[in-house]
C-alpha cells in the first residue's frame, strides 16, 4: 500500500486530514482546523507504526513526520529490516540504530540508510554487525556529522577508509575496537573537522596518534583503558592546542609524558586514572590555566611532593581516590578555594585532617568512604553550608558523628555504612531537612527506627537492604512522597501489605523488594505506579507472566524487570 498521493512534502496538515479519514480516529479526535494538534499527530504515527507492514513508502512524506515514524519504530523495538525498506529516500538526518534492542543491524541495512543522502547528519550504529563492506555505503552521505561506531568488532582499518572522505565529520567514535590499529588512524587526518574523538578501549593505536596532528578543531580526545599508550604518543597531541578534554586513563604515560601537555592552554578536563603519573607530573599540570578538573584516582600518590597542589589554584574537581596520600596531602589543598568536588575514596584520612577542609566554601561533593573518618572530625565540616552530598560509607562515624551533621542545610545526599548506625543515629539526621538521597544498605534499622525518616520530605532515593523491616516499617515510608527511587530488598518479612502501602508512592521510577514474602496476588497494588520503569522482585514468590501481564495491562513504561 502506497501513502496518497495527495500528501507532498510539504503537506503536514494534509497527512494528517488523510489518516483522520483512512484510520478511522476515535470521536473529537478528527482534524478540524490548522491540523497542528500534536496529539492527532501521535495517534496517526501510532496508528502507522502498528500497521507498518502495510506501508511501502514514506518517501512522499514530510521529513518530519517520516523522521517520527522511524524513530517512534526503533523505540518501540518494530522496527526490522522489512519496515526499514518504506524509508528508502525519505531524507531522513538521524538514525539512532545503537545497540538496537530489535533484530540485528547489519550490512543489509546500510543501502536504505544510505539512500537518505546529503541530508543525513547523525548515524549511530554502535553493537551492531554492521563489517567494513557496510561502510561502504556511507561513501555518498558526504554531510554526516557525527559518526557512533562503538563495540563494532567486525569493522577494522579497511572499514576506516570508506569513511575517510566524510571531511564534514565533527564527532566520531569507536570504542572497544581491537581491529583498529595505528595505521587505520591515517585516516583521520582528514577529517578536518573533527571536535571530538572516542577510541576507548583500542588497544592497537599505539604509534598512530601521529595523524592527529592535523586536526586543529579537535576539542575532545577520548583514551581511556588504552594501555598500548604512552610517552611518545603524547608528542603529537601537544599540537591540538583546542583540545579541552583528554582521558588517558590505564594508560603507561609517566611524569615524562605530561610534560608535552604544558602547551595545551586550553585544556579544562584531564583523566590520569590508573597511570604511572606521581605528584612531580604536578608542576607540568600547573602550567594549564584552565585546568578545572583533575582525576588522579589510583595512580600510587604519596604524600611526597603534594605540597605542589597549591599551585593548581583553578581546580573545581579533584579525584585523589585510592592513594596512598595522608592527612598531611589535605594540608596542601587549602589554597583551592575553587574547589566543588572532593574524592577521597580509600585514602588513609583521618579526623585531624578534615580541619584542613573547613575553609572549603564552595565545596558541594565529598567522597569520604573507606577513609579513617570518625565523629571526632566531622564538626570542622559543620560550617560547609553549600555542601549537598557526602559519603561516608565505610568510615567510623556512629550517632554521634551523625548529629554534628545536622547543620548542612544544603544537604541532598547522604551515604552511610549502616554496620554502625542504629535507629538512633537516624534520629540525630532529622535536622536535615533538604536531604533527597539516603543509602542504608546493610542498616541494622527496624521498623522503629523508620520513625525518622518522616523528616525527610525532600528525599528521592533511599535504600534500606538487608534489614529487619517489616510492613509495619513500610508505614512510614508510604508519607515520603518525593521518592523516586526505593530499593528495600532482602528484607524477608515483608508482604504484600508493603505494596499496598507504597502504592502512593506515584514518583517511584524503580522499586526492588526482591528476597521478600510478596507474591503474585499483590501485584495488582503496583497499578498506580504509573511512572515505574524498573522493577525487581527476584527470590519472591512471582512470576515472570505475573509481572509481564501487570506491565501490558496497568504499567506502560515499565521497561525492566525482574524475574523475566
């Protein structure tokens, strides 16, 4: 069946009047007027992708009702490779095929992507099977402006020149690829244009930075876990002097090779996750005036030559995680007044050091777990009045630690081990009133101790795992009508009472009550959750048909789920 000919590129309204009278649309719902009504519009694009098999063509449509037809397609997982063949030549400019969740994209697919032409601007083809042969195709879209290949492991450096000719090319990306090798990078030289480039995970590039040189637009350079790279592969990329962002993390780069980065005036954000970097790499980073943020987590820092963080006075975020730095390092961060985000995660932090943090204004994000924190420290973090989210998992902070806490008015998120906190210590967190995100995993909190919890209006995430909750607990839960997020798994004495309970939770987005009593039979209490798009309910006694069939029936978004 073939659209009518009555509807031309640009008759949008007449479309419209056309499925008004082929699709038979419920009373009131006919076009009367301008025929603008966006609602009319999603009837008819829905009654089209239903019936997508009747359809031929969409190539005498508007572009921008061909282009929702596609898309409403691919999320609605209808879209296969003969539905794909009706949008041969319809000029479409975006195809977001990544990861597709409906049949396998392949070679077959690339000569009606193809077909869209000079008005193709955004492809995303990333897991698919789509081969080097495939990327032929691709030849003719000459306006493509970005280029999503990511965890294609059947396109290597033969694929590369297919596409070598796409000059307008402004993002491209290929992660996890092992095929790709430093000669497949010639290519790039090139693509003039380029402003961002992603080769995570490449680990054959080594040597092929070289051919980067070129690209003097390129803003955003993307290495993570290339351990093939190091020093001499950070020569080149002194000459992208745009370049704002650089991740080499897990890479084998050393102080020597940070050296080449001194020129680079422009850099903002820089990631030496994992690499061979120690604090004398700091005198190089010190030469970067727009350095804002700085990730050093896991690169074996000592306190030796910290005293050379007081030079990087522009730093708004600062990873020091998993280091072997000491209260001593804290020392040389007071010169950061800039400084908004903190990370230090498995550091050997003890009370006397957060004194060193209280000048810290601007600070709003401060990562404290495994440390050797307890309450005696906490007070000289009392007066950090922007601060909104501290994690304080895995440290020895107990009730009394909590209660010096209670005047961050700022407060949205607060994690905490709960091997040490007790119902009390949820008491001394009721002055928190703008708290939105609580983590009790692992709490040894009852159903008395859920009491405190009514102080928390403003929260949308909390977690209570592995406790000894019952439904009687649930009740205190159900007032917290913020919450989008409530995970109370592995308390096995709750029912299908608690589901009746939090059935007024209308926010909720994910729920997981999974190692409980709830069975099938109070599923039905979930209908109202409207807004639910996960689910788990794993080692209960319900049923994958039960929840599928509460999914098509009652929640429409639902689109994870546990058992299935």
């Amino acid at each position: 069946m073939l659209v009518s000919s009555t509807c031309c590129k640009s008759g949008t309204s007449k479309w419209l009047k056309y499925c008004s009278t082929n699709f038979h649309l419920p009373k009131g719902h006919e076009c009367s007027c301008s025929c603008e009504c966006s609602s009319l519009m999603n009837l008819c694009i829905h009654k089209v992708t239903e019936e997508i098999h009747k359809y031929n063509t969409f190539s005498v449509l508007p572009r921008d009702l061909s282009q929702k037809i596609f898309n409403t397609l691919v999320y609605s997982r209808r879209l296969t490779l003969a539905s794909l063949q009706a949008f041969r030549d319809c000029a479409l400019q975006d195809l977001y095929l990544g990861e597709y969740a409906g049949v396998p994209v392949n070679d077959a697919w690339m000569d009606v992507i193809s077909s869209q032409g000079l008005s193709l601007l955004h492809v995303d083809l990333s897991g698919s099977d789509v081969t080097d042969h495939g990327l032929t195709y691709l030849r003719h879209c000459k306006n493509i402006i970005s280029l999503n290949l990511n965890y294609c492991p059947q396109i290597s450096d033969q694929g590369l020149e297919y596409i070598s000719g796409l000059s307008n090319l402004g993002c491209l990306s290929f992660r996890r690829n092992d095929a790709i090798s430093a000669q497949g990078l010639s290519i790039f030289s090139g693509l003039v244009n380029l402003v961002k480039l992603d080769l995570e995970r490449c680990p054959r590039i080594h040597g092929g930075l070289v051919h980067l040189q070129g690209l003097t637009r390129l803003e955003s350079l993307n290495m993570k876990w290339c351990n093939c790279i190091i020093d001499d592969d950070m020569k080149p990329i002194s000459e992208l002097t745009k370049l704002k962002s650089l991740e080499i993390s897990s890479s084998k780069v050393t102080d020597f090779g940070i050296s080449f980065l001194k020129g680079l005036k422009k850099l903002a954000l820089l990631n030496l996750e994992g690499c061979l970097v120690t604090a004398a790499c700091l005198d190089s980073l010190a030469e970067l005036p727009a350095l804002s943020n700085l990730n050093l987590s896991r690169c074996n820092l000592s306190d030796n030559g910290c005293e050379k963080f007081s030079r990087l006075e522009n730093l708004n975020v600062l990873n020091l995680g998993f280091n072997g730095i000491t209260d001593a390092c804290l020392a040389h961060l007071k010169e950061l007044k800039n400084l908004k985000s903190l990370n230090l995660d498995s550091c050997r932090i003890e009370d006397e050091g957060l004194v060193h943090l209280a000048g810290h204004q601007q600070l709003n994000c401060l990562e404290l777990s495994d440390t050797e924190v307890g309450s005696n420290g906490l007070h000289h973090l009392s007066g950090l009045s922007s601060l909104e989210k501290i994690n304080l998992s895995f440290t020895m902070v107990n009730d009394a630690g909590l209660r010096k806490l209670c005047g961050l008015s700022s407060l949205k998120s607060l994690n905490l081990d709960a091997r040490l906190v007790t119902d009390t210590g949820l008491a001394t967190l009721s002055g928190l009133t703008g708290l939105t995100d609580l983590d009790l995993f692992g709490a040894r909190i009852t159903d008395f101790g859920t009491n405190y919890l009514k102080n928390f209006k403003n929260l949308r995430w909390l977690e209570i795992c592995g406790g000894e909750l019952t439904d009687d607990g649930v009740k205190n839960i159900k007032e917290l009508s913020s919450l989008m997020r409530l995970n109370l798994s592995q308390n096995c004495n709750l029912t299908d009472t608690t589901l009746e309970l939090i059935s007024g939770l209308t926010d909720l987005i994910s729920l997981n009550v999974s190692n409980s009593g709830i069975t099938n039979a109070g599923l039905h209490h979930l209908k109202t959750l409207k807004n639910l798009r996960s689910l788990s309910l794993e080692s209960c006694k319900v049923t994958a048909n039960g929840i599928k069939n509460l999914q098509s029936t009652e929640l429409p978004n639902l689109v994870s789920f546990r058992p299935e």
